[in-house]
C-alpha cells in the first residue's frame, strides 16, 4: 500500500512538473489491468471491455502524415516520430509514438534530439554475433525510450534477393537463418527497454523499383524456404509487437491484404499473438484487409476510420474481428512492458555511450576482404608517409538515406550538400583521415579528395603507402542499376593502385560491388556504412588495433549477368533510360508487374553454388590477420548438432566465425548448402577448442505444400564445416531425420 502512494505520487509529481495530464504519467494502479500478474492477454481484455465502439476504431489507425508532411495534423502530444495512434487517457492507455529507426532514431534533430548512428544492419549482419544484434537493438530502444517514443518500426529482414536492393543497408543479407537469427536479437534488444519492437517488410519486398505496384510471383515452397523463413526465425526468436506489411503484392493480392501470408502462416503457422501494421499508405480496402488480418492502418485513417465503423456495423467486417485487431495491439504494450514502464521524453541521449556502442558494432562488421602480402595491419612505427584519398575521408562517412536517415549531429560534414534529404548523402563526422592520423602520428598523412585523378596519383606514388576510400549512397525508393562504383571511382583507384602497388582499398557502400582494379591491390576492407564511429573503427581494423573477425553476409558477385535476374522487374531496358524509373508515366507508376521469382529459394550463394558461378567474394567469407585449420568433425545424429576443433595457428588473438551448412539428400534434386548454424570462436593464439554447433532443424527441411507444413527427408545430409560458404574443409554424410 505504501508503495502504491509513493508511486502515486511520485506520476503526480511528474504530471505537475510537465504541466499535461498526458496519460503516459498516469498511476498504473488507477486500472482495472493495473495486476502484472494477469497475463498480457488478460490484461488486454480487460481494457478491451471497457472500450467504447469509437475508442476501438481510433486504436486501429494513425493519426495522417502528422509530422512527415509539411501542413499535416499534429495531436498536441506528438512525439515528432513517422507514425502516432492517439491513447485512451480514461483508461490509462498511452498513444503509441513510433519512430522509425532502422539504423538509430530518425528525426530526431526536428525535435533538437540526438540518436546514435548505427553500423548498417548489413554491417551488423557480418559480425554474426547475436550479442552485437542485441547490443544494436539495445542502443535503438534506449535512445527512443530516452526520446519518448514507445515503438520501433525498424527491424527489416527482407533478403538479399538482388545486391541491388536499394535498402540493402537496412536489411541482414541473404540468409535466412543468419537475418532471422540478426533480427530477432535486434527486436530482444529494443524490446529489452520496454520499447515495442518491430519486424519488417512482410513480406518478399526485396526490390524498390515499383516497390508499391511490383507484383511478386513465387511458389509457397520457395516463400518458407526462403524469405518468411527469415521473418519466421525472427520472430520467434525477438517476439515482436508487430509485423509491418509491404507496399507489393504477393501472387495477386497486396501483402497487406494477403490472407495467406498475414491470416495463414503469420497468426496461423507461426501463432503470431502481435499486431500487424501496414507500411505507409500500403493499406488498399477497409473489409478484405480486416479481414486477411491487417490490424492497424498507417499513416491515416481512410481505410480504418469511419469505413471500418461502418463495415462492423453492416457486418462486412465481424465485430469479433475489429476486437481481435485492439486485443493485439492492447497485448503487445502489455506483453513489451510498454505501458507499466512509460517512456517519459525528458531524458537526454547520451552520444558517448551511444558511440562506443556503435564503434564496437563497426568494429565486428567491418570484412577485411584481401591482404596480399600481409599489407594490413599496417604498422605504424615503419611508414614515414599514408596518402588518404576520396570519398571525403577527410570530413566524416556516409550514411545510408530515405526513413532510415539519421540526421548527423552538426549537420551533413559534407558541405553543401543537404543535410537530411532523400537522394542526398549525409556523412557523420567521423573523419577516418583523423584517426588513421592519430594512429600514425610520427608519420606524414596527406589528403587529397580524389576529384583530380592526376593528383590523387601522384600523391599515391610519392608515398609509402596510399589508402582510398570509395562510397555509394543507397537509399530507400530506389535500386541501383548496376554493381559499379558510383563517380568514376573505379578510375580513381585503378590509378592510384597503379601509382602505388602498396593500395588499400576501403569501401563504404551500401551493397556490394564489383571490383574491376581488385587484382591491381594489395588490401581492400569492406565497412559498409559504419555509423557514428567509423573513422574511428576502420582505423582500428587498418592499424591492426582490432582484428577483423566479420563476414559476407552476402555474396559478391564479379558481373550483374551472374544473377538470377540479370534485369530489375519493371525496368525495360529497350527503352533506355525512358525504362527507368524517374521516367515513368503516372500510368506505368500505378500499373503492377509481375516480378517473377522463379529462382525460388535459390539464390545468393546457392544460386552461384547450384549454377557453377564464381562470385568475386563468396557469402561467409571473410579474412583475419591471424588463421584458423578445423579438424575432426562428428555429427551427432540424434542431437542435429556438429562437434569440431578450431585452432588459431596465428600469433595473434582473434575470433573466427565457424559456419556449418548442410546439403539436403540426394532425392531432394537439390545442389548447394544451405547455413544450418554458426558460432563466433573466440581463440588466443595458438589455442584450440572444440566447438558444438546445433543445426537449425527448419534450415534441413522442405515445406511440402500438399500438407502445408515442413517435412524432413530420409536419406544422407552433407554436413560440412569452414570459415566460408567456398572453403569448408570438414565434411561428412550423415542421416539426420
Ligand atoms: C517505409 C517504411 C517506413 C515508413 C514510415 C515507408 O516508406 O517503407 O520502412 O517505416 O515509410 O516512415
């Protein structure tokens, strides 16, 4: 009883101080749910019961563009995030402020906020590591709890169908079982702050290009196996409050009004209890979206308002159902711990801890990709001179664009260009020209921007050692058409690496690339778009400081013909460049495609495998300055887990990721690996451990559709065990099932 008092008034004292009776400070012990000790289901009924029909309506839909367009309606209590559905005061129930924050908060400078920038997620895919997946959703859910909001809508997984994918950068790569396994971590960590979490683009959103009309063709087989796979993984794993559907179709119908894909497998097979919420303006009708298990329209209410009261009340949309779609949504603050711990914004980010967070990400995510000769760790004590060239190395890094944009604090480093628009590059200031100098200080490091080719050359020959940077900016809303580096750097670094036989190349790209001048150097560093720190971690990983421990999360392939499909869908390339895109007519805009996936589930590195293709870097690899030799695998059977040793032969200290694959049967038809488990070993030099790795029963199966679920064939597995998806040199057939 005493205690109740001191937290009554202490949500006094808060609503005084404030000054607003905001419902996010009322007592908890006011309620009729206010008993932790009901389960979240019961706790939402209870609420439910006390609803009126209008309160429910106004549950399941925002409240408009709100702070995203200029002159939009903005409820007094608006949190400045993309999306906001107004509380019930009467009943304690808070408004549910979402922000979205795939890489770190966005739009927090409109509100004078900081947020932290993350690595990229494919950044943090390479580490492998569901620590750094936690600690990465961790840093998001702090940050929005501190910034008052109480839900994420980050947490994108769709794969890496295509390396052009214009949000690769928010997504964990090409495996199911790896993003699965990234995400939902990820969604632990966010949720771990009593922030509600998200998994998104449910689902086979995996190109930009006509993301809102694409009309995506693909078997139920290839689907399970593949990309609800990894939302099945996800979820299980981080128990989000919500699934976002996407702009596209899937086999005719809209994902968010696809009743296989939302009422079918998400609320059916996978006993999803969240809420479903749809994309921005991906909602199309009130009666067959409620009813295929759409739950909560965003950004407005045109589908959700006043049309769904009318659908229940003519019983096109059955009561039971619109309580169900508040029943979700009501569990989800619940079960999130949403509501019993309220996130009040009148705490201060702390950049710092942010900082080091990310810089420990980046430092896991970065893959050192080759190192002739050794070149890297670079030792500072014998270099007299470092040419540091390009991509405005000497100001800060890039970040990727479009909802994941995190506004650099300062602004964009890289003047004049706009600080937070879409289709322009922001760069945080984390100059790695600074840090490769703090690392080398007895040594003379020059800069030169890379626009004067001539220049940047000869700055290359006259010194000891030439490190160029290369960019590509990504951004949601688009694909990139090709693979090739933007702005001619591919020139630039031919040249150098001509000047300067001793030339490392780092990229800071959002997707992979080719590498036409890859034999003409002698390391090259992949560090994705690194975050807040990346200056920081990059020099790190080029003076050795850390040793790179990341791998490809996807593969790189050496030429877009290599693809399942060497054209995007919908760009017609008869048409030049009236085929993409920008060009457009307002008739194409609305008009759907077919996107034809015909490759199924094949594709990344058991399309390259099953196809004989050498890609220019494989999924899982990965260099260290140190090496690792397995030995002596025995697959345990009845336990589905693989036992090894790993031994550091080197004479430093590192970490290798060990990644065990299992090819199904030979009556199976078919021919490549697929990732059944991996482990992060960390091994002193010299030192040897033997390692046991479970193999994820789902990534051994096949979804038979005749009996609508996975099945397990009888017949020898190869199981085989490495350091990359190219180079596994334990092997050995066993039957698993
Ligand atoms: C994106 C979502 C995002 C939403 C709100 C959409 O355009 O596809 O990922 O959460 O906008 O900003």
């Amino acid at each position: 009883m005493r205690i109740r008092t001191a937290a009554l008034s202490l949500a006094l004292a808060a609503v005084s101080l404030t000054g607003l009776v905001s419902a996010q400070t009322a007592p908890a012990a006011q309620h009729p749910w206010s008993n932790t000790s009901l389960s979240p289901d019961q706790r939402a009924d209870i609420v439910l019961h006390e609803m009126t029909q209008a309160e429910k309506i106004q549950m399941v839909h925002g409240i408009g563009w709100g702070p995203l367009r200029e002159g939009a309606f903005v409820p007094p209590d608006n949190n400045g995030g993309a999306g906001e559905v107004l509380g019930i005061p009467r009943l304690g129930i808070p408004s549910i402020q979402q922000a979205d924050s795939a890489v770190g908060a966005r739009m927090a400078a409109l509100q004078s906020r900081y947020a932290t920038l993350l690595p990229s997620v494919l950044g943090a895919a390479s580490s492998w590591d569901s620590k750094a997946a936690f600690l990465y959703g961790d840093v998001i859910g702090r940050e929005l709890r501190a910034q008052g909001f109480n839900q994420s809508i980050g947490g994108g997984v769709d794969l890496a169908r295509d390396p052009r994918n214009g949000r690769l950068f928010e997504y964990p790569g090409e495996d199911p079982l790896l993003a699965g396994t990234t995400v939902g971590h990820l969604i632990v960590g966010v949720q771990s702050n009593h922030i509600m979490g998200d998994i998104k683009h449910y689902a086979m959103n995996d190109q930009e290009t006509g993301r809102t009309i694409v009309d995506v063709k693909i078997s139920k087989k290839a689907m399970q196996e593949s990309d609800l796979l990894a939302f099945n993984l996800g979820i299980r794993i981080g128990h989000p409050a919500s699934v976002m559907c996407s702009y596209n179709k899937v086999n005719t119908d809209w994902a968010c009004e696809n009743d296989y894909l939302l009422n079918h497998v998400l609320k059916g097979e996978w006993r999803f209890p969240g809420f479903v919420v749809s994309d921005w303006e991906a909602t199309h009708t009130t009666v067959k979206a409620a009813n295929a298990g759409l739950d909560m329209q965003q950004p407005g209410d045109e589908y959700f308002g006043r049309p769904l009261l009318d659908a229940v009340q003519a019983g096109t949309v059955p009561q039971a159902r619109l309580d169900d779609m508040v029943h979700r949504i009501l569990r989800s603050l619940f079960a999130t711990g949403a509501i019993d711990h309220p996130s009040t914004p009148r705490f201060v980010v702390d950049p710092f801890r942010g900082r080091d967070d990310s810089r420990q990400i980046a430092s896991e995510s970065i893959v050192l990709l080759r190192n002739q000769q050794n070149t890297l760790p670079l030792n500072s004590a014998t270099l007299h001179s470092i040419a540091v060239i390009g991509a405005h190395a000497d100001v800060g890094v890039m970040s990727g664009g479009g909802s994941a944009q995190v506004d650099a604090p300062g602004g964009n480093a890289v003047a004049p260009l706009a600080s937070t628009a879409w289709g322009h590059a922001v760069y945080f200031p984390s100059a790695p020209l600074k840090y490769i100098r703090e690392q080398a200080p007895n040594a003379d490091v020059k800069f030169a921007a890379g626009t004067d080719v001539a220049e940047a050359a000869a700055l290359a020959k006259a010194s000891d050692v030439a490190i160029v940077f290369a960019d590509q900016y990504e951004s949601e809303g688009a694909d990139t058409l090709d693979l090739t580096l933007p702005n001619q750097q591919d020139a630039l670094i031919a040249a150098v690496a001509k000047a300067n036989p001793r030339t490392i190349v780092v990229l800071i790209t959002g997707n992979p690339v080719t590498m036409p001048w890859v034999d003409q150097t002698s390391a090259i560093v992949e560090a994705w778009y690194p975050g807040i720190a990346g200056g920081q971690a990059i020099a790190d990983i080029l003076f050795g400081k850390v040793n790179p421990s990341a791998k490809l999360p996807i593969t790189f392939p050496s030429a877009i013909a290599d693809l399942p499909h060497p054209q995007i869908f919908g760009i017609d390339p008869s048409r030049g460049a009236g085929g993409l895109p920008e060009h457009w007519s307002k008739e194409q805009r609305q008009t759907s495609f077919p996107a034809d996936l015909n490759e199924g589930a094949r594709f990344g590195y058991k399309w390259f495998e099953s196809e004989n293709k050498q890609p220019l870097y494989p999924f899982g690899y990965g260099l260290s300055y140190t090496a690792y030799e397995y030995g002596s695998l025995q697959v345990d059977a009845a336990k589905k887990s693989a036992t090894f040793t790993i031994r550091n032969t080197g004479s430093r200290p590192g970490v290798e990721i060990a990644e065990l694959y299992v090819q199904l049967p030979a009556a199976s038809g078919e021919h490549f690996n697929r990732l059944g488990g991996f482990e992060r070993v960390p091994l002193a030099a010299g030192e040897e451990k033997t390692v046991t790795i479970p193999i994820e029963p789902l990534t051994a199966a096949t979804f038979d559709e005749a009996k609508d679920a996975f099945t397990w064939q009888h017949g020898d597995y190869t199981v085989s065990v490495g350091g990359s998806s190219a180079t596994l040199p334990l092997t050995t057939k066993v039957a698993l099932y």
